[in-house]
C-alpha cells in the first residue's frame, strides 16, 4: 500500500514540477538541457525551490495540503470509548483519561506508542518521515484522486 501511494505521490510531483538544468539555469521541458545537453537535470517546483528528487516535492506537498494526524487525539478518543467517561476514587470524581495521563505519563506515551504503531501495521496511517509525521490512509487517498494520479 505504502508504495503504490509513495508512486502515486511521485507521479504528483513530477507533474507538478519541470526538469531544470541548474548548470545553465534554464527549464528543460524535454528531459535534455536545450543548451548544453545535459539530462542530469534537477527539479523546479515554481515559487518553491530547485533540488534533484522528488521526495522535497512530496514533503512540500504533504506539508502545505494535508493535515497530519493527530494520534494524541485519535487515541484519547479511543481510551474514551472503552473506558467510563469518569473514574471515581474515593468521594473525587476524575475525568479517566486525564486520571491516566497526569498519574503515569511513562504509562501513557507507552499506550500511544503502541496505538500508533497498531494503527500503521493495520494500514490506517503512513509516515513518510521515519514516525515524526503521520497522515490518514483515507487523507492521502483523497489528495491523490484530486490530482489525478
């Protein structure tokens, strides 16, 4: 799944960008530097930059049109559904989830590690940055079909 989307995002890129010989500073529509001949061409993506690759266009992309996921919230809504609303101790009445965060916050990270790595094994969630950044299957999906690819 993760390398057809990471396909579907590259065609996204190369669409969105033209070939640019930095050599003699001239777009290269064709693939093959006009003046000089070059096809070792790097990529410019107006109003943003020139650098070889795709994967800076993909991460501009993802950053400036998609909302990362927010796991912290996705799991504390899920910590809601399977446990009471409200945990009583003694005669004080505590909302469960804050309870669990402020008493075990080791605890707690744990828990959301482990729901966010659940969530990327079943296909929910993809990081195109190692786990620092986590988009929705579903968000990725729909920025695709809106290009086209």
């Amino acid at each position: 799944m993760k390398n057809e989307i990471q396909q579907k995002l590259e065609q996204i890129a190369l669409n969105r960008s033209t070939p640019f010989c930095y050599g003699c500073y001239k777009e290269a529509p064709t693939g093959c530097c006009e003046s000089c001949g070059s096809n070792d061409l790097m990529r410019l993506l107006p109003g943003v930059g020139c650098e070889y690759g795709t994967s800076w266009i993909i991460k501009h992309i993802l950053e400036t049109e998609l909302e990362a996921a927010d796991l912290e919230e996705a799991f504390e809504e899920s910590i809601r559904q399977c446990y009471p609303e409200e945990t009583k101790v003694g005669w004080m009445t505590f909302d469960t989830v804050t309870l669990m965060k402020e008493n075990d916050p080791v605890c707690w990270r744990c828990a959301l590690c482990d729901y966010e790595s659940e969530e990327e094994s079943e296909g929910n969630i993809l990081s195109f940055d190692n786990g620092s950044t986590y988009f929705t299957i579903q968000a990725l999906e729909d920025l695709i079909k809106q290009n086209g690819a």
